[in-house]
C-alpha cells in the first residue's frame, strides 16, 4: 500500500523539521469462491452511491486498465511479467525523477537552516529591543517575530526557489498511481474488464502466474508474497528511521503509525487476488531500490541534488552500522 509512499511521505515530514523556529507547521467464473465475497465482487455495474464502484469506474482506472492490457500485447508476456515490467517502467520513468526532485528540495532547504537560524536570532533581538521601547506586551512581541519570522522564510524559499510543500509532490502523485492500478488489477482479476478483442482477461491472469501463485486471480494461500510484502515496506520505513536527523514526536507518532499500516497489510494482501499483491510486492521493492539508490554520492551529483550536512560519502557502509548498533546489538 503505502510501498514506496511511505518512505516518501515521511521524507517530506523532514519539512516540519526544516522550518523557521516558531512557525506553524504547514491513502462469473469456478475460480471465484476462492477469494473473499467482497473481493470478488463485480465492480462491471456501479452503483450510484458506492464510493469503491464509482473509484472502479473511474476514467483514471481504465486508462490504467488500457495500459496494462496495451503492456501485454506489446510484450507477449505472461501476466506476472507483465505486472513486474510495467512496474518498474512506471517507476522509474514517474517516481524516480519526482523522488530526486524531492531530494533536491529537501537538500535546498537543509542548506538554508543556517540561514533561518541566523535570521531568527537576529530578529529575536530587534524584537525584545522594540518590546522594550514600545512597551509591547508578551503576547503581542511573539506575534510580531512570528510574522516577520515567516515573512522572511518565505522570501529565501522564493529566492532559493525551495519551498517544503513542492518536497510533498511524490506522494501527490505516488499514491493516486499506486490506487488506481490497483482497482485496476482487482477489475482484471474479477472478470469486470474484456480486452478488445473478447477475450476473458481473467482467464489471462488465472494462467499468467508462476511459481508458487500459478492462478493470479486466486489468493495466495502460502502467505509468501503477503509476508514480502509487509517486510519489504518495514525496511523501507526502518532505513528512513535509521536517519540520523532530528525527529520531532510528529515525525515519531507518524513513522510508527506507518510500521503498523506495514504489519497490517500482511493480511490485507493475503486475501486478494495474487495480481494486486504481486504488484504491491514489485511496487515495494522498486521503492526500497530507489531509496537506496538516491544514498548514492554518485547518483545525487548526477541529478544535480546539491550537497547537504546530513549526506555521507559512505551511506551504505553508516546505514550498515547502523542497523547492527539498532537491532543485533540487542541481542546481544
């Protein structure tokens, strides 16, 4: 679910981090009766007051339907191939050069803290020096820093051209992607869409399987692609977690909240149909890859992300130690 959104939702969190002091803070065949009734519903007739059917019959879910079905007759691929390529084309063709760019804002920002920090401490001081002269009250001096506080944040986001709310446009559009693919894989695998040309899609999927999940329309019954799935998203949350950056309870409250959605997606997963779950698993591991990736000194310097305090010339070899000094240190 939230894959490879979570870690990118809570990178953006990093923003609460990175303001001025002071400031506000700115988801009909035999095979059927093998998934949950409310899985194998139809979604063919929406009804007029489900929110889920009016989602299923949405435009952006067909135009995902097409491109799923466009994939499979270009490629000739089995299904669970198809599923594997389209991901990781519209991962790396969307999400990777929106999570660079979020990299870059949030670099940006990081490099204007000194900066703020300054400011602030100077207009602090011009500000007990008027409070005292104008007989200002308490209330009436935080107010005042306050403003100006913002105002002049805001001009060196302008400036620098880095405001944090342009860092949150990954999940903006992650998310929605991740959605309505979704639908669309459960509409394939519950007979609810035909290709063109007639043809059963979900009898596609039923034999566009492989390994352990021949039937993609089916639940996966060893529970291995569910449990992949919840602990590829949990190392994506616990590399972010490894940061070492400043987190305030927020920060804590939300990174914890995104561990539990992680565990709960095991049993999400585990009944739907194998399809949905094979391109959460795919979705996820592009995720993991592309966090990793963008740690890279090389791959930053590539997409011009300027360089920040918080970078390592040697980040898998701190993130390594760091997870050994956070987790096999207490077995010990």
């Amino acid at each position: 679910m939230l894959c490879g959104s979570c870690a990118g939702l809570l990178r953006s969190l990093r923003t609460l981090q990175l303001r001025a002091p002071g400031s506000l803070p700115a988801w009909s065949s035999a095979r059927l009766p093998t998934l949950p009734v409310w899985a194998a519903a139809s979604v063919s007739a929406a009804s007029p007051g489900g929110w889920y059917e009016a989602l299923a019959a949405s435009a952006p879910v067909h135009a995902a339907e097409e491109m799923l079905l466009s994939a499979q007759e270009t490629t000739g691929l089995p299904w669970w191939g198809n599923i594997l390529l389209s991901t990781v084309v519209l991962r790396g063709a969307v999400t990777l050069p929106l999570a660079a760019y979020q990299h870059y804002i949030l670099a940006k920002v990081e490099n204007l803290q000194p900066e703020i920090k300054d400011i602030a401490k100077r207009l602090n001081q011009e500000v007990a020096v008027c409070a005292r002269q104008f007989g200002w009250s308490k209330r009436v001096a935080r107010l005042t820093y306050l403003k100006n506080i913002r105002r002049l944040v805001s001009e060196l986001y302008v400036r620098d051209n880095c405001h944090p709310f342009k860092a949150t446009v990954l999940v903006w559009v992650q998310l929605p992607m991740w959605v309505f693919i979704s639908v669309a894989l459960r509409n394939l695998s519950t007979g609810a869409t035909h290709s063109d040309a007639g043809i059963s899609v979900q009898d596609q999927l039923a034999a566009g399987g492989t390994l352990w999940f021949p039937d993609l329309t089916a639940v996966d019954s060893t529970w291995i692609l569910p449990v992949s799935v919840g602990v590829v998203n949990l190392l994506i949350v616990e590399i972010f977690a490894l940061q070492k950056i400043g987190k305030s309870r927020f920060q804590m409250y939300v990174t914890n909240f995104v561990r539990a959605v992680s565990v709960l997606m095991v049993p999400v997963a585990a009944t739907v149909p194998s399809a949905l779950v094979l391109y959460w698993l795919c979705s996820s591991l592009m995720g993991l890859s592309q966090n990793l990736l963008l740690r890279s000194p090389g791959f930053r310097q590539l997409c011009r992300i300027p360089p920040s305090r918080s970078d390592s010339e040697t980040p898998y070899r701190d993130l390594s130690a760091a997870f050994c000094a956070k987790f096999l240190s207490r077995k010990r």
